[in-house]
C-alpha cells in the first residue's frame, strides 16, 4: 500500500539530537532540517558575481548550527542576522556541533564541494 499525500504531509519526521558542550557549560539541541531549509543553507554558500557562481566557506559552519539549533519546543535559537556572533564561539565547540549536524541532516564532508561543481 501506497501513501497518500495526506499521509506524507502529516507525517512527523523531524529528527532531534542533544549534544554536550562542555565549552559551554551545558547541552544544545539541533533538529533535522526541512527540505526548503536545506535548500537555503546550500543556497547561502554562494555568491553570485555577474554570470560566474562562487562557493563562499565564510561562516559556513555558523550558517548550518543557525538553521538547527533550537529549544526544547524545537525553535531555532540564532536568527540569520546573528550568523556572525555564533561563528565568533569556540572553533572545538561548534565543530562538535557541526558533525552531528552533518550526520543527522545526511550532508556528507564533501557535499558542499560536490554542489560547487554543478
């Protein structure tokens, strides 16, 4: 038997994950992103200048945690205007973070090079 579209939609599949900081003096959530949030992290690792797409790494850990580190009702914690303050936090710290971001939302180590070339 097949699903129907009504099935999908209601489906519950966002994932969380508690991770330990102990930089931080505590433990974060993140969650699994959308496909539309996915689309717009791997959107906002480019740079459009004239016809030429550059792949811009700046912030590009920050830019992932922002989108899926959220409370405990599962809302995200960093806007996108505070990218920059979260990327200033212990490199240890988010890179922790990061990783289990890269596994729960199946964004492997070289994706991000693998998008630059198409």
């Amino acid at each position: 038997m097949y699903l129907t579209k009504d099935e999908i939609l209601a489906a519950k599949d966002t994932k969380y994950e508690d991770i330990d900081v102990p930089e931080w003096g505590g433990k974060v959530r993140i969650k699994c992103m959308t496909g539309s949030e996915r689309d717009a992290y791997e959107a906002s690792l480019y740079e459009l200048k004239g016809t030429e797409v550059k792949l811009n790494r700046e912030d590009m850990r920050a830019k992932l945690l922002a989108r899926v580190l959220v409370n405990e009702h599962g809302k995200r914690l960093f806007a996108d205007g505070e990218i920059k303050a979260l990327g200033e936090k212990s490199a240890h710290a988010l890179e922790r973070i990061y990783v289990a971001a890269q596994r729960l939302n199946a964004i492997a180590n070289d994706s991000v090079d693998l998008l630059a070339k198409n």
